[in-house]
C-alpha cells in the first residue's frame, strides 16, 4: 500500500511539473514582439512604459521611442494583460460568481433535505465557504469535500431531529458532484454543438457523453437489484451500501435531483459567464467562441485532479491549451485562469473568516466530588 501511495504521488508531481512546465514554456510573462517585416523567430521580449519600449536582448536592453514601439507587432505577456484588466468590470464578474455560490449551496440543499437533513440556503452556503478555504490547500478539492461533510454532521442538533447516517452526508456530496459535473458538461457541449455544429470536435462529444453516463448511473442504482448481491448488502460493505441504496432510492429522490438539476444548470451558466466576463475585461475577442465553453468546461474537470494544491500546474495548462484553441493568446488565457482562481481564493477567505468567527464551545466546568463543599 506504501509503494502504491509514493507511486500515485509521484506521478502527480510529474504530471503537475510537466504542466507547469509547459506554461512556463508556452506563456509569455512580458510581451513578446517582432518587426512584420522580419521573421516571427526573431521575436524579443519587451517592456512599455510612456516614452516607448525597451527591448530585452542577450547583450543589454535596448530602448526605442514609441513611433518604432508601434511598428512591432506583439503576442501580449500575461503582465500587461493583467495590468490593462478593465477592473469595474472584474468586480461586476466578481459579484456574478458570488451568486454562483448560493445557486450551489441551494443545490446541496435539496439533496440533503430529502434524506432529512434540514438546513437553510445561508447555513449550507457557510459550511461550503468554509470547506472552500481548505479546498485551496488540498489537491482537487478533496479535502473540501471532506469538510463539507464535517460540516453537516458537526452541526447541532434541533429537538427532535433524527440525526442521519453519515453515509448519508457522504452520498449527498457524491450526488451534488455527480450532477454538477454532467450538467457543466452537458451546457458546454450544447453551446459547443450550438456554435460550432456537428464538427464541434471530439471535445464536445466527449462532454456530451458524461451526463448521458451519469443519468444511466442513477437509473441503475434505483432500479437495479442491487440489494440482491449478497456480498454487498450483508457483508462489510452493507453498512454502506444499504443507506445509500435507501438514500437514491428514496420516493422523493427523483423530484430533488431534477429541481437540482434545474439548479445546476444556473450555476453552470455563471460559470461559463464568469469566464467570458473575464476574458471580456482582458480586451481579448476569442476567434472560435465555441472553445470558451467547451475549453472552460474541459479545464474544470482537469482542475478536479488529485495534482498539487488548488489544481496548481494541471489546471492552468488547460486554460492555456484549451483557450489557446479559442483564439486568446497564450497570456490572457493564464490570466484568465489567475484572475477566476482569484475569485475562489477570494471565497475562500470568506470561508476562512467565517470558520474563525465560529463561537468555541467553552470546556464544561469540572465538578466538585459528591458530597464535598465547593473549595
């Protein structure tokens, strides 16, 4: 098991290094320009500034006045993408992606009420803040999953409530995954069909196909016998397996997932917006728009990789290669990547703030022996 442990890390950091090192190869961090009249091989990496521009060459840098500054043509550096951010804008995007939380704790929220878990909108929407603070440490959002569930089940008690399985939070987690994958999926391949037709590429085929696999996942799963196979109801896994069973089999499960389903897609659309609004506020005009949806969508789900903390590495190779097919440039698109993971290092501060302001419960107070008078 300990071998399999430092292999599977292994070829994490390999695959987050080779993804880093692909950016770093790819992006430009200044803006990399050349004379039209020569070849694009002799391109130069160059700073601005108000009096012209200064060329980096091997032997020194060289200064030239802004008249010859506008002769060059330039692929942009993700720096003076990001500098020339539109930043009213941004926080229009920044206010639009907030909504995009509630819409997510809303879906979370229908899927735990059904199995009996009732709790309001803003107190699902605080335990997913919090666990998003703990999902930017930990690789593909693993350990935010982890602490949502905490979260459920560390939470007190009202009178009379029947506390839940905890297998119950866990399916509930599973199932809000599950969902929003397949709906994000299902409305990038949509509009990538919508924009591009039948020859949408491969990419969009491929999306089309998860929430196909996911609705078929959840047919067998209610209707299966599955409660027939022994080794799995009465065996060790039963514990699990038959409140989960309970759990999807539920009469109420099917009217939930499809008001969770309707939920889900409005947060994938503010996704999709939140990304074309940063590109919007870059200055960039993609080519090929069909490739903001279905790259974003691919990025994502590259992003949920067990690699290096927050999708390091993994995640901004796929925005760069992704949107690359969209037509931006190799330094807008890692500034899109920085500037939307920005947005949820900003959410996750929130979690963190709330999680701090959380009230400690106070050690209980020790008792005097019986029969003794207090000292």
């Amino acid at each position: 098991m300990n071998v399999r442990r430092r292999v599977g890390r292994l070829l994490r950091w390999g695959l987050a290094l080779a993804a880093l090192t692909f950016v770093v190869w790819v992006v430009p961090i200044r803006d990399r320009c050349w004379d039209p009249r020569a070849p694009a091989s002799t391109a130069l990496t160059v700073s601005r500034d108000r009096e012209g521009c200064v060329l980096h060459v091997r032997t020194g840098d060289v200064r030239i006045d802004a008249a010859e500054c506008a002769k060059l043509q330039c692929e942009p550096g993700v720096g003076s993408t990001l500098a020339n951010a539109r930043i009213g804008v941004l926080l229009a995007v920044l206010a639009v992606y907030a909504v995009g939380t509630l819409a997510w704790a809303a879906r979370w929220r229908l899927l735990l009420g059904f199995a009996g878990i009732d709790m309001s909108v803003l107190g699902v929407w605080r335990i997913s803040t919090e666990a998003q603070a703990a999902g930017i440490l930990l690789p593909g959002g693993i350990g935010g999953d982890a602490l949502r569930i905490a979260g459920v089940l560390a939470r007190p008690a009202r009178p009379g409530e029947v506390r839940a399985p905890a297998v119950i939070a866990v399916a509930s987690v599973l199932l809000d995954r599950a969902i929003g994958l397949s709906v994000m999926a299902g409305v990038a391949a949509t509009l990538g069909f919508a924009l591009g037709g039948l020859q949408a590429g491969p990419f969009a085929y491929a999306l089309a196909g998860i929430p196909v696999a996911v609705a078929l996942g959840m047919v067998v799963l209610r209707g299966a016998p599955i409660d027939r196979i022994d080794w799995l109801v009465r065996g060790r896994l039963s514990g699990v397996v038959k409140p989960v069973l309970a759990y999807v089999r539920d009469p109420r499960a099917p009217g939930a997932i499809a008001r969770a389903t309707a939920l889900s897609v409005v947060v994938a659309g503010i996704q999709f917006v939140t990304i074309r609004g940063i590109i919007v506020a870059l200055g960039v005009e993609p080519t090929l728009e069909k490739w903001v949806y279905v790259g974003s969508a691919m990025a994502f789900i590259v992003g949920a990789l067990p690699t290096l903390p927050g999708g390091w590495g993994t995640t901004d190779a796929a925005y760069v290669f992704f949107l690359g097919q969209a037509g931006v440039p190799a330094g807008a698109a890692l500034a899109v990547c920085l500037l939307y993971r920005l947005f949820w290092y900003l959410s996750g501060v929130v979690g963190a703030v709330l999680q701090l302001a959380r009230p400690r419960a106070s050690a209980a107070p020790e008792q005097e022996p019986a029969g003794q008078p207090p000292s």
